[in-house]
C-alpha cells in the first residue's frame, strides 16, 4: 500500500474542504470495497477523507406517503432489516440482504455501495496491463479472455465491465434519485443518470463532479412498490456477486399490468432500467407467454461473444422468472 493523507471529516463542510485540498483525494464510508483496492494497487489516492461521522446527518431510514429516504451513510444491515423497508419496499430490502457478507453489510454504507466498482478480473490484478480503465488506451484483456461474468447491455470495443451491485439496479428501477453535495452547492439527479456507458472513455464511470458527495436516495411511491422483489442469480447462494439479476415491481389491475418497473443486474455496464421490457408489459395481461415477449424485449441489443453466450438466455429466464413471482406475491 502507498502512503496517503488521512483525515476524519466533522461534517459536509470539512469533507468537501479536505477533498479539494488534496488532488486525488477520495471519500472513505465503511472502506469495503476503497481499502481492498488500495491494497491491490488498482486504486491509489492521495488522501482518504473519512465521511463516517456524516452519519449523524446522513443515515436516516423514513418511508412516508411520499416515498422511502435513505441516507448515504445508512449501512446496508440497517436498511435491510428496518421494517417498513421490508414490507413496502421489498426489493430493496432483498437487494441489500442478498449483497456480500454479514460482515460486510454491516460495515458497508449506501453511498460506498452504489459506487462500488466492477469485478472484472483484469481490472482488479495489476499484473494485466490492458485495461482501459485502469489504463486509458492500454486496450482490453477481457474482451478475449474469462470474461463470463460481464456485460452483454451497453459494454462497448473498449471495455465489457458490468456493474457488480444489487442495491442500485433496486433504485433504478424504482425511478429513484440521488442528492449530491459538492463544492459547487446541491443537486438531485435520477440514479439512472449516475453512472456512465464506458463507451470510448471506461475510466469516467459517473457523472457526479469533482468531490461530489452522495447524501441520500429517495425513492418515489408507487402503487408497484410492494409487490416487488429482487431474484438474485449467482454461482453460489451466497456470498457472491449476481450473474444476472431481476428487480421488478408490479402493480396489477386484475390480470392485467397496469405499471411494472424492472432493473437488470449482473448483465450491463451499469444499473440498468429494461425500458423497452417494461413498454412491452403496460396494459397486457400478465402470463408466461408476454412475460417472455418482455424478457426478449430487454436482452434484445444484448451482444455476447465468447464465454457470454449463455448470457442473454439467464438475463431472459430470470427475469421471466421474476415477473411471475412477483405477481403471485400477496399483498
Ligand atoms: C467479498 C465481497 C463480496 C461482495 N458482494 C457484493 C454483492 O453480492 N452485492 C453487492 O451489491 N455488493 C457486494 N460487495 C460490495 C460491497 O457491498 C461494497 O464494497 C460496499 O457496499 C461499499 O460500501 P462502503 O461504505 O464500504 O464503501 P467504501 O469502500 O468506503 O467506498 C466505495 C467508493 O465509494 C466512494 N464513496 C463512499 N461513500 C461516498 C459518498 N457518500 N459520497 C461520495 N463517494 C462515496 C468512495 O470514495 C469509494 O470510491 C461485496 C464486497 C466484497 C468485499
Ligand atoms: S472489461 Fe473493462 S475493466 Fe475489464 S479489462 Fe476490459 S477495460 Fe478493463
């Protein structure tokens, strides 16, 4: 590990003035994934602001008629068990139950989690020196090496990464939107507008500015919000990141469907929100049959060379599968 400047921060004021003192500076909440990589080398700033005491502001866990806020500095373990979470929100209660260890859920903070960088294996052995983006330019080894485990949405020539996390593929497709501090002052944007398509530049990965904290998630009410739920699948039940992930939630009138939302994990380079499946859905009945329609709907632009070819079939019966769960659940 290389020597770095570390420094508690009091509050919002003192963590954006630390960070703007230090070029290459980074935030540090629970350290589960910001420590793992400055121990391999990948990650390598010069100073870590530690925002943990921001929790005293930033760890709330409300549900109101106007919807669920969450603080950034919550832990994963207290967002998953808090009642109201389970029972209206239950997609993003499993999403966060079903993520890495006991251990870690109860160390690791909101904030850190939807920022949580990509698992592919070329990215995190500093023995590879291709890897766009960890090097720009330097080309990509997984595009012809193990790869199963990456993108088939919205990759691009340049890099195949997918995003690892649960907890924002739930927000995402709950239409939820993220509050950020920076030293330009606040401003709110949808989470599905946080993370970037790697496109030719995979190593800007967010839209957020210069030292922009996250403090907060609101999600939205919604009518779908309780009869949802998150199917994780992974090659082992637990502890292990999602191979491919359905987050759907419902609202049905009858038989037929008259709002769905559905998130995508473990499949694409960001938290991704499956539009084009949901259009397919509103205002149809609800059966195996027009559940499949969807599912072809949002793996439609998938591209999956080599190892992946098994991919878009998984993304498509999971999400089939989770349609269906969801609308047998008794609400
Ligand atoms: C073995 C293992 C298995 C895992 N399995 C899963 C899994 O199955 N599913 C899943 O979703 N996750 C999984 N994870 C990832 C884990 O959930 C994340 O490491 C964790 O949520 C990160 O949160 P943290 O508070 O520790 O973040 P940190 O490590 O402290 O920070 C992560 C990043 O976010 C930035 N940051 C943190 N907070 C803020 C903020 N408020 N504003 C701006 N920037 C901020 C940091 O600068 C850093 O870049 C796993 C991790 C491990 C180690
Ligand atoms: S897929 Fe992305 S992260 Fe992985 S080696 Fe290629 S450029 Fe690097």
């Amino acid at each position: 590990m290389r020597p770095f400047h570390y420094e508690h921060a009091a509050d919002r004021g003192e963590a954006l003035k630390v960070a703007g003192a230090h070029q290459g500076a980074a935030y540090l909440a629970g350290g589960t994934t910001m420590i793992d990589l400055m121990k391999l080398d990948v990650l390598r700033p010069t100073a870590l602001v530690d925002i943990n005491a921001l929790a005293k502001d930033h760890s709330e866990i409300r549900a109101d008629a106007s919807g669920l806020k969450l603080g950034a500095l919550a832990r994963m373990s207290d967002v998953a068990a808090d009642p109201s979470v389970r029972r209206d929100y239950p997609m993003v209660a499993q999403a966060l139950d079903l993520a890495a260890s006991p251990q870690i859920r109860n160390m690791a903070s909101l904030g850190g989690n939807v920022l949580q960088r990509t698992r592919c294996p070329y990215f995190r052995d500093t023995g590879w020196s291709a890897c766009n983006k960890r090097h720009p330019g330097s080309g990509c080894a997984a595009l012809t090496g193990v790869n199963r485990k990456l993108a088939i949405l919205g990759a691009s020539e340049h890099c195949i990464a997918n995003y690892p996390g649960d907890f924002a593929v739930a927000l995402a497709a709950l239409g939820a939107t993220v509050d950020l501090e920076g030293p330009k002052g606040r401003r709110v944007i949808a989470v599905e507008d946080l993370h970037r398509l790697p496109g030719e530049t995979p190593q800007v990965e967010t839209t957020l500015l210069a030292d922009e904290l996250i403090t907060g998630f609101t999600v939205p009410a919604g009518a779908w919000a309780r009869r949802s739920l998150y199917l994780k699948i992974r090659d082992r039940q637990s502890y292990e990141f999602a191979i491919a992930s359905a987050a759907v939630a419902l609202d049905l009138d009858g038989g037929l469907v008259r709002e769905v939302r559905i998130g995508l994990g473990g499949v694409a380079a960001k938290p991704w929100r499956a539009h084009e499946a949901e259009a397919a859905l509103r205002g149809q009945p609800l059966t195996e049959a027009s559940a499949e329609a969807a599912a072809h709907a949002a793996f439609a632009q998938a591209k999956a060379p080599g190892e992946l070819a098994f991919k878009p079939e998984l993304g498509r019966r999971t999400l089939v599968r989770a349609l269906l769960q969801a609308q047998a659940m008794e609400v």
